[in-house]
C-alpha cells in the first residue's frame, strides 16, 4: 500500500467499517480505538477494541476518549476516522482515511495500557 486512501461508506451500507471493512481487506490483526458507550460489538478474531490509553502518567479509557483509530501492527497501516466501533454506527455513513507509516503505527501502540 502506498499513498493516503479514503474509504466511505453510505448510510444505506449497514456495516461496522472495522470489521466489515478493515478486517476483510487487510486481514491482519487491528488495535481499535473508538468511543464506545453501550452496543460493543462481540469479540472478534482480527479486531481488538482498546479499553484504555496512557501517554506519561495520565491514562483515560475509551469512555472518556471520542478518538477513532486503528492500528495494524503487521504492515505498519494506521486508520483515522469518524465512526465509532458500536452497533448503533452501523447505520450511520461516514469514513475515514488509511496511510501506512510504521513509525506513527508504532507510537500510537506505545499509548495502548490495556485492550480487550
């Protein structure tokens, strides 16, 4: 993969972008942080959802967190968007962007203090 792609999806596409999408077409093992309040989707064999972040001292969890990222440590691809991993997004249309920079890949990793 090479450059920045954008991925979208309509409302009518009733998908989780993670799952249906990132784990289909790069089937590797994603880190996903994503504001999660109720409707957690169930575990998955390629997607890990991340419960808590910390840079230095300070640590806060995906409750207090309304970021959307994922990491694929594996071929070093990031994902920054503006869908939530929860079931009630499913309906919702929007997207976001893929780049691979194993460099960003591996820092965002380093925030990473606990996942599911």
């Amino acid at each position: 993969m090479h450059g920045v792609f954008h991925i979208a999806k309509s409302t009518r596409y009733d998908i989780d972008i993670y799952s249906d999408y990132l784990e289909k077409h790069y089937p590797h093992q994603w880190k996903v942080e994503s504001w999660i309040r109720s409707h957690r989707y169930p575990p998955s064999k390629n997607i890990h959802d991340i419960q808590k972040l910390q840079y230095h001292e300070r640590e806060w969890s995906e409750k207090q967190d309304h970021s959307k990222w994922a990491i694929c440590l594996e071929n070093g691809i990031y994902w920054v968007g503006d869908l939530n991993r929860m079931t009630t997004q499913k309906r919702r249309g929007g997207g976001g962007f893929l780049l691979k920079n194993r460099k960003i890949t591996e820092k965002l990793n380093e925030l990473i203090s606990l996942e599911l």
